[in-house]
C-alpha cells in the first residue's frame, strides 16, 4: 500500500509578491495536510553575473564600477532577508516547520529547478512575480521551472479564500 502522505518536503519559491505570498498560505495548508516540512528559497538575481553577460553578448567597452555592482547586490540581499523573514515568520505562527535558503545566481528558474533536485516532492509557487504585468500569464520563471523540472509543481493565480468562489 502507497503511503498517503507521499508529500514530506515542499519548496516554496519566494519574491515577496502578492503570488508568492498567496504560494505561502497554499504550502501552509498542503503541510498542515501532510504533515511536510517546507523550504523556502529566494534567488537573488547576481548583478554582477549579469553585467559580465551584457558585456560579452553586446560588446560593451565600458565597464560599471564594481561599487555600483556591490550596491545593488547589497540592496538585493537586503530585500531577499526581508522576504525570507516575512516567510518565516509566517509558517512559524502557523506551527509549521520551515528552513530557508538564499542562494545567488544569474538563472533564477535554473537556481530553482537545480535546488529542487534536493529530494523535494513538491513546488508551490506564484504563477508569476512582481514584473509581471498580466494577471492571466505566466511568469517567464514559473514557465520554465514548470517545462524542465523532474518535481511535481502546483502554481497560484488568484487567492481562494472563499471556497465557493473558487468551486466555479
């Protein structure tokens, strides 16, 4: 017999958007259900990753000083422990178990999908993130963290808070 809580570990990546938050209360019900503990992960775009990239596909012959790259990785580090701890905070007042990662790389669907292969059962994340303009897309991230990853993924678009609402 199939054991039926086949969910133990849940990855909730995390960016502090209105979808992201709403990934949060959904991974707080599957663990409640499931008794799973959860991980959540914020992926800080490297700017200065990036800025090497710019430079070799376009040819650039200037180079941003390194303290402007260094401010804007600090500013993003600042944003992602803001996020992480609003995460926490918030399983932890729902009794749930939860760790946390920040990692940094150029990729953020990659980092996800590359993280994910730590023996995750199942993703829940945002159908898009906060540069998302369409309510009715996908994210560019969530698209292709959906297309290449090995792990089973459940995807938020609006907030079900009232349950007959979301029956229709």
């Amino acid at each position: 017999m199939k054991d039926k809580n086949f969910i133990r570990k849940v990855l909730v990546p995390v960016d502090g958007s209105d979808l992201s938050r709403l990934a949060k209360k959904t991974a707080a019900i599957v663990a409640k259900k499931t008794g799973a503990t959860v991980t959540v992960l914020y992926v800080i775009h490297d700017a200065e990753l990036y800025y090497d990239s710019l430079y070799s596909v376009q040819g650039m012959d200037y180079l941003v000083p390194q303290s402007a790259i260094n401010e804007i990785l600090d500013l993003r580090k600042k944003e992602a422990n803001k996020v992480i701890n609003e995460a926490q905070n918030f399983f932890k007042e729902e009794g749930l178990s939860v760790d946390s990662k920040i990692i940094t790389g150029f990729d953020e669907a990659d980092n996800i999908i590359e993280f994910s292969k730590n023996s995750y059962d199942l993703i829940i994340m945002g159908a898009h993130g906060k540069n998302e303009k369409s309510p009715y897309d996908l994210g560019s991230i969530t698209k292709k963290v959906i297309q290449h990853t090995t792990c089973p993924i459940l995807f938020t678009k609006k907030d079900c808070s009232l349950q007959s609402a979301c029956m229709s």
